[in-house]
C-alpha cells in the first residue's frame, strides 16, 4: 500500500510491518493499539518501526487509519498493557473522585472567531531557501497549507507570533541559523522537502480574532495569540483527513518568539 506521511512517501504490506516488528518488545499501551499475531502493540510504536519516522511527526489518528488500512485490528483501551511488557507494579487502592460532588464556583464560555486569509504561496528562491510572500509587520497566526497527498490527507502547519514578518524570516534562516528553535528548523526541513519534490505550500494569516462577543482581541498579549493558535490546531486535528504537524509538546511554546 502507497502512502504519505509527515511528507514522505512510503510503500508498506501487512508483512513488511511484521518483519519490522521481530525482535521489537511492545511498550505500554496508553490508549489505541493494534493486535498483531496476537500481540497488542501501541499504534505509534508499529508505525514508527515501519517508516522510520521519528514518532513526533505523526499522529495516532493517522496510524489508526493507516494500519486499518493494512488489515490490522485497531482497538482502543486506556489502561490495557501489551503482552510481553513487564507487569506494574500494582497501584494502592484510591478513592474514587467525584467531581460532581463539588460546588460550581463560575462558568467559562470561550468562543474563538477569525478569518484565515491568503497570504500567498511559498516557494523555494536560488539559493534554496523558502521564499515567503509579503507580510506585516504585526502579531498574529499563520498556517502553511501543504496540500492533499496521495491517499487525499491533508497536511498543515500552524503557529503564532508577535511579528509575522520576523517569524517568516526565522523558517528562512533556520538550517543556517543554529540558534533558532528546533521547531523552526523541524519545519524549515519540512518545507524544503516538500518544495524539493514538488509539492505546493499555501500560506496564511490572521491578524484578527474575535473572542466572545464579536470584541476584537489584542493580539499583542501572547495569551490572546495561544487561545486562537491552540484553538486552530485543535479544529484542525478533529477535522477527518487532515494531519497537523504541530507537536502538542510544542503548542504553548514560545514558537512566536526566537
């Protein structure tokens, strides 16, 4: 079966997934896993030993559906443990919490509204380096667009920033500028590669966002800049074919900022 994922092209068969898997030891289960030959595997760990990917640069839900695809079974269950993994040490017995037993202090009704606007495609110039489109000097969220692939997933990429301009400028220099974080340079890699093999990025921005009612958020505030970024990334990752290259670890992280 022909596929992408995290951007790379891969050609995988249900035994090529089990040779990849001899002499491997299942980890703990946290949530999904799949059963093969009998043995329960997490759904990161098998599509991680098939590609070589770094499992960071996938989801779970886009190895459910890959695996699914293969055949395999894929199950969910928060607390089972994969055969052969050494047992846990059993817990001592709790309290049950019930936290309808406890007072409501006040509510919190958050609504995020903001308009996605085209900025422009991103190409690669001379000397091989992205080449962003013109961009304001002000604060605000942007997404790279990186298309469908073949299986009709797509791949997208978002983050937030004090100054657009500057951000943009931060991807462009990341492989030389070994001082940049290392998520500019994860998805200053991402870029190239996709540019090199002759894919498209669409990129966009919002300068933007209204909370509640209507009321225009200050984009200045770098709490105001997560909700919205935290909040897009969390449409994103619910949307049905789509794959986001964010890393929870990395959302809430100064990406805005180097």
């Amino acid at each position: 079966m022909e596929f992408t994922l995290a951007s790379r092209s891969f050609d995988l068969t249900a035994d090529l997934v089990r040779r990849k898997l001899t002499d491997r030891v299942p980890e703990s289960i946290k949530e999904y896993w799949v059963e093969i030959d009998g043995v329960r595997w997490p759904v990161k760990q098998v599509m991680a030993l098939a590609t070589g990917l770094d499992r960071r640069a996938f989801q779970s839900q886009n190895s459910r559906r890959l695996l699914e695809r293969l055949g395999f079974s894929v199950s969910q269950g928060g607390s089972v443990i994969s055969a052969n993994a050494r047992s846990a040490k059993p817990r001592a017995n709790r309290a049950a919490f019930d936290a309808e037993a406890l007072d409501v202090l006040e509510s919190v009704d958050v609504r995020v509204t903001f308009d996605w606007l085209r900025a422009g495609p991103v190409v690669l110039d001379a000397e091989g380096l992205p080449k962003f489109p013109s961009l304001p000097r002000l604060p605000g969220l942007y997404r790279y667009d990186f298309g469908l692939d073949d299986a009709g997933v797509r791949t997208l990429y978002i983050g937030e920033s004090v100054e657009l301009m500057r951000r943009a400028s931060n991807y462009r220099n990341a492989k030389t500028d070994r001082s940049r974080q290392r998520t500019s340079r994860r998805i200053h890699k991402e870029i190239v590669q996709h540019l090199l093999a002759g894919g498209s990025i669409e990129f966009a921005i919002a300068t933007g966002v209204s909370i509640q009612d209507g009321e225009d958020t200050d984009l200045r505030l770098k709490s105001a800049r997560r909700l919205a970024e935290n909040a897009a990334v969390l449409r994103a990752q619910t949307t049905p074919a789509t794959q986001v290259l964010n890393i929870d670890t990395d959302i809430g992280q100064s990406e805005g900022e180097e």
